[in-house]
C-alpha cells in the first residue's frame, strides 16, 4: 500500500500544474452546469475501509457506463485539493470529519466546529463549505464511521453496562486506552466527563483502535479502548461497543463527494445512490473483517457484497 500511495501522490504532484477547479478569486461564484465525463478517477485514502468504497463506487459506475481508475492518497491534505481540480473525480468522506477540514481551511484551525453529531446540521454546513469549491456532496445512505468505545464483553455482563450512560452512572473508574489527543479533544475524555460522568483515571497512549490498545482492555491493564464503528476486529479481543446515546460523536455518515465540472450530473448520483439504500454500518464492519483478517482483495470483498445485494449484474 505504501508504494501505491507514493506513487499516487507522485502523480498528483506533477500534475499539480493542470488543475482545472475554481480559482481562489472565482470560489462562491461556481456556476457552471454539473459536468458528466465518461472517464472518471475514483479516489481511495488508502485504508481498508476507504479502498472497499472506493472499489464499490467504481464497479457501481462501471455497470452506469463509465470508465473508471482507482487512485490511492492517503493524505486529504493532497486528495481533497486534487478532487478540487478535477485530477480525481469522486472520493468516499466522512460528513462531520471533512466539514470540520474544509471549514478549518476555509477560515483557520481555531474556526468553531462545522461539524455536529446532528446529521441534517453538518450536511448543511458541509455542502454550503463544498460548494465554493466546485464539489458536490451526494446524499448519505445509513452507514457511519463515528469514534466508539468499546469494553469486554464480561465487564459489560458484570456491571450491566450496555450504554455510555450505565457506565457513568455506574461510579466505576476507567483507564482509557486511547490516542495522546484524547486527553484535550472534546468527543474523548472531556466528552465522557462531560456529557457522561464516567470518572476516566487517565489516558494509556496506545492509539485509536490499535491491536495494542485492545489487548490493554482484553487484559484488563485499561477497562475501556476508543476505536471506531466498524471496527472489524472487536470480537477477536471478546470486545463490544457501549452506545453513544446521548450523542457525544460527530455524524460521520460515509458520503460521496464529486467534482461538480466532471461528476457533478445525475448519472454519477443516481448510481451511486444505489448504495444508499442497503450499505450498513454492520456491512462495512463485516467488509472491513474479510480484508483485514481472512486477507480478501477489496475488489472482490467489494463485488461480492454488490453482487449479493443485487446491485451488479
């Protein structure tokens, strides 16, 4: 993966001097009529996830009549500028996560969040910070990717936890196997006082998710790991989620978002919204599962799942 990623952000280097997006000066005045090229470059940020739907919207395209090309960058900072100017076309987001990008870039890291664990709030506020931009966010379908903890299984049984608010109200203290950042940011340890009481004892810096910080928890060292939805391996460490049920998290809904002079017409939207209406959280937890740990290809995890949900002939 790391030489797909070098070479594709090679790629857009050089080609850095053909953008074809909206100027600065031109941004806010995008009025062109959505364009409708046949050739488009579907965008992948080169982790599992992000490569299953990348490879589901190309095939999904492909069967539209499109020809399509896969381009691996892990690095929005590079990708979201290339899907600007039209060197990638289509890229699979997270709605409250590029909200918060765009709008920091549009008006500074210390900007107030754009994003908000209200869906309807952030998709407003996202479209209206893409537009400038010449990029089109499409619809969200049901599946997000949000930040969740997860405890044991026999912890949960043994205090009869199911929610963040019986772990609150429980009194139990918790060490949080997390990344460095969760100690400031508001969704993490602040969030969990906050918004739930839970008396968090401290941060163990083992990352977000990572096989570290999971056999922290599996073994008893942290009582709680922040991971993320779909995480594909829970069940290998005897792991499950407590529900966000006051909301703490961001609406990060996976979201199409295209450049609105190449991909911006009904065609791209329409095949794509095809999506929308089976694609899960508990279905790209499941994909995410068949890559990361029985080593399936995302193409063919990706065509299966299409070809099962009666999407591809």
């Amino acid at each position: 993966m790391r030489a797909r990623t070098a070479l594709a952000t090679a790629a857009l280097l050089a080609l850095g001097a053909c953008a074809t997006g909206p100027s600065l000066e031109d941004r806010g005045q995008v009025t062109a009529p959505p364009g409708d090229s046949r050739h488009l470059t579907i965008g992948s940020a080169g982790f599992t996830e992000s490569d299953l739907l990348a490879q589901m919207y190309a095939q999904l395209l492909d069967q539209a009549g499109y020809k399509t090309s896969l381009l691996t960058v892990a690095n929005r900072e590079l990708y979201e500028p290339a899907l600007e100017s039209g060197q990638i076309d289509v890229v699979p987001e997270y709605a409250a996560t590029l909200a918060d990008w765009l709008n920091a870039k549009a008006h500074g890291a210390n900007a107030p969040p754009a994003g908000s664990p209200d869906l309807g709030t952030t998709m407003k506020a996202l479209r209206a910070l893409a537009a400038p931009r010449g990029l089109i966010v499409l619809p969200p379908g049901r599946a997000v990717d949000q930040n969740a903890f997860a405890v044991t299984a026999a912890y949960a049984r043994r205090h009869h936890l199911r929610t963040l608010s019986d772990l609150g109200a429980s009194g139990l203290k918790v060490r949080l196997a997390a990344g460095d950042e969760c100690v400031r940011r508001p969704y993490c340890a602040p969030g969990l006082r906050k918004v739930y009481g839970i008396d968090v004892t401290g941060i163990d810096p083992k990352g977000v998710g990572t096989t570290p910080a999971k056999r922290a928890v599996q073994e008893g060292r942290d009582q709680m790991v922040l991971t993320t939805t779909t995480d594909a391996t829970l069940d290998a460490f005897g792991l499950v989620l407590l529900a966000d049920d006051k909301r703490l998290q961001n609406a990060d809904y996976v979201v199409p978002v295209v450049n609105r002079s190449r991909a911006g017409g009904a065609g791209v939207a329409k095949a794509l919204g095809r999506l929308n209406d089976v694609l899960t959280t508990a279905d790209l937890a499941a994909m995410n599962r068949q890559v990361d740990s029985w080593r399936r290809l995302p193409a063919d995890v990706a065509r299966a799942y299409l070809k099962d949900k009666g999407l591809l002939r």
